[in-house]
C-alpha cells in the first residue's frame, strides 16, 4: 500500500507533470511543519511558554550559524544510516524495526576487529577499510537473517528483527563486560580503545565527521540502485506485488534477502562510525535508540533514499535545538519529544493531500481512484 | 539441586502471573486491532501515557480504580486519534502508529515528572495461594483482579470473535474490506472502533504497571513492553487465547534471569534476561511454516502480505 | 607536583585554597567576569535518583550571584554530550561544565578540555589523573561507605543474616558499594551474607522488581540496592514485607515498616565548596574526593526497621568513617578464594576504584 507511492511514477510524463510532482512534494510537508508549529504553539501557550522564545531559539539552536548548522549535520550522520536501514526494506515491502541491533552489532564488530590490528599497528586507513567491512557484514547478516527467516521459514520480519535486536544488544553486552572488557575501562565496561591515532576525523574544515560524508554518498548510490536499475525496479515490484513478482519469474528470494543485507550494511556501517568517529571503542553507549528514529525518518521521507538525508538533518537540528531549549527556557527534555511527536503525526497525516489539491494535479483529468 | 529447580520453578509461575498482565492487555488491544484489518503499532505510547495518568489519578483522588479508569481513557483517544487518521486515504498506519508511541511517551514524560516522587494508592491483589502453607508459593499466587479481567476478556473475546455478528463483522472487515463494503458494512468505523477499543485497552494495561508491579511511575517504566506485546500478537497468530499463553510465556521467561542468579546459577545473566527474546524467536521459528499459518492472518494486514 | 601527585585524594582535607593554583591558566584569575556554569545530567533531573541528587545541589550554586547556571538533563553517553556542552559554551557562553555522568568522561570530556582550554570542565566520577587536561577535573562521593553504614545496621536488623542486594551493573562503583555493605553487615555479623543479584540495566523497573522478589523467596530478610531510582525495590520489599537499605536519595518515606538507613550522597557540599572559589576568583581543584569525614555523604534517618542495636552501632560506624578508620582491612578474600586485599587500604586509595571482584561472603558473580 504504502511502498508504491513515492517511486513509481511512470517515466512517461511529460516534464510539466514531474515539476507539478516535485512541488506538491515540496509543498505537502512544509504545510504539514506549519500546521505542526501551530499546534506545539497552542501547547507552549497553554503550559504558559512563549512561542516566539522557543521558535527563534529553535532556529538558533538548529540552522542560526555554522556552529550550530554543523552540530545539526552531525547528529544527522548516523539518523541518515539508520532511515536507508528502514528505507530499503520497506521499498521491497518489509517491515524491518530491528536496525537497531544491526548498528549495535556492527559497531561492536567493528571494535572487536580493531583489538588485533591496532595492536599490530596495521596503517589506519586499512584497519578502517576492514572495521568497516567487518561492521557492514555482522549487520548484514543480521537483518539479513530477518529477510531469510521471513521468506524461507514465514517467519515474520517486523518480530523477528526486534527480537534479534534485543538479542544483540544482549550479545554485545556479554562481550563487552565479559572476555572482550579491556580491563582499564572501569566504570564503563567497554572494549579496547583503538586510540586517537585510529580515529577517524573531521570532515576537513568542518567539525563533521566523516560518517555524515558516507551518509550521503550511499544515499545517492541506493537511490540510483532502487530507482535507475533492473535490480531496484524488480524489487519495487515485489514490493508492490509478491505473486505477481513471483509469476514474472523474479527472484523473489534472493530480492528480499539482498535488500535486508543492504539495510543491515547501512546499519552496520553506521555502528562503525560510531565506534570509529565518536566512541573509539564499543560500550553500552552504542545503544542510542538511532535505529529507532531511523523508521519514522524513512517514513518521512517516503522510503525514497535521497529524501532520508535532509529529514535527518531536520532531526539533527530539532535534537541539537532541544538542548538549548531546555537550557534557556528551563523546560524538560520531554517538551522535545512533545514537538518531535506531533510532527510526525501531522506530517504522516499530510499523505493523504496528495493527489487531492487540485492546483497539483495535471490540467487533463487526474487518475483519482 | 531439586530445591533450585523448585525456586526457579516457582519464580516462572510468579513471574508469569506478575508480569504478564500488561502484556495481555496490550495484546488483545491490538488483536482486535488487527482483527479488523489495521495494525497499530503505537501501542506503547497508549501503555506508558496510562501508566502515568493512572498514577497520577490514583494520587490525586486516592482511589486506584478510578486511576484504571482515566488510563482506558487516555489510551482510548490516543487510540482514537489512531483510527481516525488512518480513515484517512494514503495514509500509512505503521508509521502513524510510530509517531503515536513516540507522541504518547512524550505526553507522559511532560506531564508525569511530578508524580516520579511521591507514594500513590496501588491496587490490592487477592492472595490465592494462602492454603499452600509455602510462603514463596503463596507469594506467586497474589493475583491481581486485572490478571482475571484479561483472560475473562480473551475468552470473552475469542466467542464473540466466532459466535457473534459483530465478531464477523470485524473478522470480515479485516479478511477483505472489499466483501465487508459489499455487505453494507463501513469497515472504516469498524476499524476505528476496533483500534479505539484497543488503544482502551493497552491504556488499562498501562495501569497496572504503575499500579501494581511494578508499581511505581517513572520514566523507565516499560522498557518497551509495548511494543513487545505487539509482536506477541502475531506470534499468537491473532488468536486471543494464544494471546493470553503468548503473553504468560513471555512473563515466565522473564523470570528466569533473576530467579537462576539467586539459586547461583550467574555465569552469562545478559543471555537470561534476553530469555524471552530468544525463546520468542525460537518458537516462531519453529512453528512458523506449521499449517494454516497464512490462513490466520487477516488479509488485509499491511504488514502480512 | 609529586607532592600533589601524592596527595592528590586528600586535597579537601589540605584545603582547596593553596592547591593546584599553578594548573589553572587565567580565567578565575580575572575575577570579576560573570560565570555561566553548564550542568549536563545522563537521565531525567527528577528521577528520585542520581540526577537529582545533583540537581538538588546545583539549586545551591543558583543562588550565587554573578553565577548563571544553564542545565540540559537526558543527554545519553554518546556524542550527543560533546555536542551539548560545545552547544553551551559557544551559543551560551559556558565558562564553567559539571559533566555529572560515568560516562561523560572519556573521550568527551578529554577532547572538549583540549579543544577549549579556557573553559573548565569538572566531572562527577574519580577518573581524573595527572596528564589529563588541567582545565578538567573530577568530584566524588564515596558512596560505599555509606553503604558500609548500611550493612552494620543491616547486620543487626537480620534476624537470619540473610541479606540481599539488587545491583545494576558490576562495575568497580557498585561492586565496592555491595563488598562495603558485606563488610558492614560481617561486623556486626561475623556469619552475614549477601546475595546479589544484578539487572543488568541502570533502570529496569520490572526486572528490579523480580530480581527483590527472587532475593526474598531465596530468603533474604534485607534488601540493599544500587540502581538508577531505587523506589521500586524499596516498595516491593516493603510489600513483601522484609526491611530495606537506601540508596541515593531518602527513600525513608516509601518503607515506614522495614526501613532500615539508606547512603545519601551530599553534593551540596562540593557545589558549595565550588560556588566559594568561583565568587572569590578562586581556582577550582583538579581533584575532590568526599565520604563522612568531609561532609559530603550522610546517612538517612533511622526507620522503624532498625534496631536499638543497630542504631547504635552505625553511629559509631558513622564516627569510626569521619576519623578515617578503613573500611578494607586485609586479608579479605574474593568469594573464588583468593586474596585480594592484603593489609589495610585507606578509604580513598585509589586501587579501591579499580576493585573487579566480589567479597568471600558475597553471593554472586560478576560474569
């Protein structure tokens, strides 16, 4: 139902039709921001808070300089890994809430991988060539496991994968407190430190690391592979219809299994950034709920991959603007999650405007249902 | 060693009883939810804003029932405003659900912060277990009303879902909305009734998380078990009975990991606590390609196609 | 420096005026320029627990004129306080950051102290060592004599000796709060034990809760507890009956059968302290480390669940903590058999921080 909307258009219309498209798409969801706004502005008038404080202190916090532009880029990094980890799956179909377990898995791979080669002073470039490798294979075979239970077992996906995501978050727990504990973490159990000289910096002239950079990058490249190539486009159509696909001839299997595997790379991949960019090593800390914000962010941005970036960066900015925030209006974290909650539900409720203002629709009757 | 097994034993069917009831509730919200074609899963925000106005009720009127009540009604309109969006044509109830929890927790979390603090009135349990002479027996067997109200409502449920019109009609409703539109029937106020109902429920279910056991309000009160409760629904097979084994099952494993370290048995806590987990996941593998499988899923489950 | 170096658990006792003074670079120096103190708390600001310990006692520092303070709670360990307390010092102007977190410290802490040398950071956990940043620093409260207190009213509030502790994680802090709550107890009770049980998770209510039901049914007659917000195992315990230890915070109220004494920590006495140096232009130290003996921990008044006994005994225990009488007197074995304190420690010896295993006596392991 859901997955079809966003890529399916049919490549036969005219240019006009595809800028009308591309407007309504712009336009639906910047009044769906408005109408939310209103809202949380009725809220803070009610609980005796000043819209007008909190808005400008939102933008300050968020957007107001390039200090703050970076912060909210930053915090995008990993929400950009995460929203592919959703979006892919669900344009096959599947409901995969388990990218969680995948990036915590991943990262922790990743830190357990890099023990050895640090210690054997292995150049930095390679050692990250293989935590990245490592990170994107753990939390490939993880979801991918939720793909291959769901298609040649039946068992169902959205379960299973928040099942092994528990799980692995409890696998990486035991190793971290237990065999892999590096014995100088005390009050935080966590694994070897890979060290400053292992880390992956900034984006030159920026405070942005470089998972933000990889973000983006795959972001354009899922975005081809799901919209401009024989794979994407039978994926779609499974997506769309599993027997039909199935008819066709598609390999429905190998489809499903492939695109999970894709997600839980993006996942994995976000893991070891986490560990390589922020963390240096893996703890608990890994387990940030990123997975989690991820779902609504490719909900937003309609499963389509190249939309998932600049979502996040709205998520980005909303968390960094929630601290400030907190700290000048003395308000409590949860007025955050207040605002974030009725965004999404004002912007998931915009879907149904589309197809239905009329100035967006080509001039010559409309394909209503 | 039979004296361990014995404990251990003994805590899985106190867990069971203790911990499952919010699972429950929440359980058969959704399957009724999804019964009528609709999958909500933003049943955890429905669980954890009942929790906290059930607490907060209880202590501003000093009566834990009326503190059961008001939580119904807070899940009762976020599940409304559930149905209601999702009437909408093009909208996605997956995600709708997700902004939802993540609506209904923040909700909570602001206004809850006052009731972190102080002692509430809790509901009382009606201890079953006294003529057992065996103090941690006896413990096990408190049970309280809401645990019989649950299974009453399964049963109740499950004949109404077989035997009645308006358990067809929800059935039907769910199975092809295209034969229920032939029939008269307007499947978007079934299915806004349905998932108003369950969001009731889960509401309730959240009650007895502060009200009982746990018994307290905080911020980290359900750890998900919203969400979980969702998945049971499937690995119950939309079935409220199966929902209810589904949900005692899930209790009992949960007692495992602190019931096996206090009879010495410590090495590897992390894969106990993850008990019910793994045991989820090992079952449904197990059974998933049973027959009839497919059959029990209503059909127009966006997440079962 | 060595001298410091030596010294560096007692400086509170030595008086914070004369020390460390050459590690602080201008700043305070300067006087008269206005203080805007960042606190950053890892979970909720009125969770009846760690966080609003602090919370409470930065109301303290509030009261302070010329000092601003801005405070942002539910910031998790992760890159997410970086950005914070970057946040608060470029957009707010934070001159000072009280990091109150375990967690906080490394990388977080350290790399924010390099990247803004004129801004102070202080943490709350004893992880600050020489060659850290001398703009950082840490502040602690030794909690385990408090729970210390706990074990000999404990002791002597057991009838069976029998006595139960819910932990979190087994980590350093929490394994020295149960083996200084065993040790309590033995004193009192040369043949007490203490079976503990650990959640895994700093608040799992539901788990807490099973984990007191199952130290009861396995027999304890005293809970203890280190978890986030320790109500819900007081209130279980209370319902099922059995006497309770506190932890954190006063939780005297939520237990008026079986509450026996709780370990509070008092970090208005270092906020305090704090607040003094900044309004005289003072440097702040670089190492504050706190129990009884400084004022800095105290313990909750005596519920109905402590005995004549018992009373009496953890007020001395009290007066025995405030005169540096040590908790960790060797040899003391490990509940595996071997040995792992040989003479005695002082409270504050900085090995204790590292202590990786349980007390013979303690039931329970660590893996």
């Amino acid at each position: 139902m859901s997955a079809e909307t966003a890529g399916s258009i049919p490549s036969t219309h005219t240019p006009n039709v595809r800028m009308l498209k591309f407007a309504e798409a712009l336009f639906v969801p910047l009044v769906a921001l408005l109408v939310s706004a209103v809202l949380f502005s009725l809220f803070l008038l009610i609980i005796g808070k000043s819209p007008v404080d909190f808005f400008s202190l939102v933008w300050t916090g968020g957007f107001g300089s390039s200090f703050s532009i970076q912060q909210s880029l930053q915090r995008s990094a990993p929400l950009i890994l995460a929203g592919l980890a959703f979006a892919i799956p669900a344009r096959i179909g599947l409901t995969i809430i388990g990218a969680e377990g995948a990036l915590v898995l991943g990262g922790f791979a990743a830190a357990a991988i890099a023990i050895p080669l640090v210690t054997f002073g292995i150049p930095a470039p390679l050692t990250w060539l293989l935590m990245a490798l490592i990170a994107m294979v753990t939390g490939g075979v993880w979801i991918g496991l939720a793909g291959w239970l769901r298609h040649y077992r039946g068992v169902n996906e959205t379960i299973s994968s928040l099942l092994l995501s528990y799980i692995a978050i409890a696998i990486m727990n035991f190793f971290v407190e237990g065999a892999l504990r590096d014995p100088a973490s005390a009050n935080k159990p966590s694994t070897m430190p890979i060290g400053d000289a292992y880390r992956i910096g900034s984006i030159p002239g920026t405070d942005v690391h470089w998972g933000f950079a990889a973000g983006i990058v795959l972001a354009i490249a899922l975005y081809i592979l799901m919209s401009r190539t024989t794979f994407g486009f039978a994926a779609r159509m499974t997506g769309g219809n599993v027997r039909a696909a199935q008819a066709q001839g598609l390999p429905v299997g190998l489809l499903i299994v492939s695109c999970c595997v894709i997600a839980g790379c993006c996942a994995g991949l976000a893991g070891f950034f986490e560990v390589a960019a922020i963390h240096g090593q893996a703890n608990a800390s890994l387990v940030a709920g990123y997975g989690f914000t991820g779902i609504l962010i490719a909900f937003l941005a309609r499963h389509n991959p190249l939309a998932v970036v600049p979502v996040a960066i709205l998520f980005g900015a909303i968390a960094a603007a929630g601290g400030l925030v907190q700290r000048r209006m003395g308000m409590p974290d949860a007025t955050v999650l207040v605002l974030q909650g009725i965004i999404f539900v004002v912007l998931l409720t915009s879907d149904t405007l589309y197809g239905r203002l009329k100035f967006f629709q080509p001039p010559v009757g409309g394909d209503r249902t | 060693m039979d004296n361990s097994i014995f404990i251990v034993l003994i805590a899985m069917l106190g867990g069971a009883i203790r911990v499952s009831t919010p699972f429950m509730f929440v359980a058969l919200g959704e399957c009724l939810t999804e019964k009528s074609g609709r999958i909500n899963l933003g049943l955890e925000g429905n669980l954890v804003l009942g929790a906290m106005v059930a607490y907060a009720i209880s202590f501003h009127t000093g009566n834990p029932w009326i503190g059961v009540l008001a939580a119904g009604g807070s899940g009762l309109i976020l599940g409304a405003l559930h149905g209601y969006i999702c009437k909408l044509p093009k909208v996605n109830d997956i995600a709708v659900g997700i902004a939802i929890m993540s609506f209904g927790t923040g909700v909570a979390f602001f206004f809850g912060k006052p009731y972190i603090q102080p002692s509430a009135p809790r509901l009382n349990s009606i201890p079953l277990g006294d003529w057992t002479g065996n103090a941690s027996l006896a413990q096990a067997l408190q049970v309280n009303p809401l645990f019989f109200v649950g299974i009453l409502l399964a049963v109740l449920m499950s004949w109404a879902f077989a035997n009645t019109r308006w358990g067809l009609i929800v059935r039907m409703t769910g199975d092809s909305a295209a034969s229920a539109r032939a029939m008269g029937v307007s499947v978007d106020l079934v299915r806004f009734i349905a998932t108003t109902i369950g969001g009731m429920l889960a509401g309730i279910g959240g009650s007895f998380l502060s009200l009982y056991y746990p018994g307290s309000w905080n911020q980290g009160l359900s750890s998900g078990q919203g969400l979980m409760a969702v998945a049971l629904v499937i690995f119950a097979r939309w079935d409220p009975i199966r929902c209810i084994w589904a949900a005692l099952l899930f209790g009992a494993a949960g007692a495992i990991g602190p019931s096996l370290q206090s009879v010495g048995i410590t090495q590897g806590y992390y894969f106990f606590n993850a008990a019910p987990y793994i045991l989820t996941l090992f079952i449904m593998i197990a059974s998933a390609r049973s027959k009839g499988a497919a059959r029990e899923a209503p059909g127009e489950l966006s997440i079962t196609k | 420096m060595s001298q410091f170096n030596l010294s560096r658990r007692s400086l509170l006792k030595a008086g914070a005026a004369g020390l460390a003074a050459a590690a602080l670079p201008m700043g305070y120096a300067r006087a008269q320029s206005p203080i805007v103190l960042g606190a950053v708390y890892v979970g909720p600001r009125d969770d009846f627990g760690w966080n609003q310990a602090h919370s409470v006692a930065m109301e303290i520092l509030k009261q302070v004129p010329g000092i601003t303070v801005i405070e942002e709670e539910n910031v998790p360990e992760t890159d997410a306080v970086s950005q914070s307390m970057e946040s608060m010092i470029n957009l707010d102007g934070a001159n000072l950051v009280l990091a109150t977190s375990f967690g906080y410290y490394s990388p977080f802490v350290v790399e924010l102290a390099k990247k803004y040398p004129e801004v102070q950071f202080r943490h709350a956990a004893p992880l600050w060592k020489e060659g850290d940043p001398t703009n950082a620093g840490s502040y602690f409260c030794y909690l385990n004599q408090g729970h210390y207190v706990n074990g000999v009213a404990a002791g002597l509030s057991s009838p069976t000796g029998k006595l139960g502790f819910v932990a979190a994680k087994p980590i350093p802090s929490v394994l020295s709060n149960i083996n200084s709550f065993l040790l309590g107890a033995r004193k009192s009770n040369p043949n007490a034990t203490v079976q503990v049980i650990f959640t895994g998770e700093w608040s799992m209510p539901v788990r807490e809760a099973e984990a007191t039901n199952a130290l009861v049914d396995a027999g304890c007659d005293v809970i203890g507890c280190h978890v986030d917000g320790p109500k819900v195992v007081v209130e279980t315990a209370e319902g099922r009956g059995v006497k309770t230890c506190g932890h954190n915070a006063s939780q005297a109220p939520l237990a008026p059968k079986g509450f026996i004494t709780g370990a509070e920590y008092k970090w208005s006495t270092i906020y305090s302290m704090y607040a003094d140096l900044l309004a005289k232009g003072e440097p702040l130290p670089n190492f504050v480390a706190g129990g009884f003996h400084n004022d800095m921990l105290q313990n909750t008044p005596y519920g109905a669940g402590a005995t004549p006994e018992a009373i009496a005994a953890a007020d001395a225990a009290i007066t025995d903590l405030k005169t540096g009488k040590p908790i960790y007197v060797g040899p003391l074995k490990d509940n595996a058999g071997n040995v792992v304190i040989e003479g005695e420690m002082d409270n504050y010896d900085p090995v204790l921080d590292g202590m990786n295993y349980l007390l013979e006596g303690v039931i329970g392991s660590i893996t």
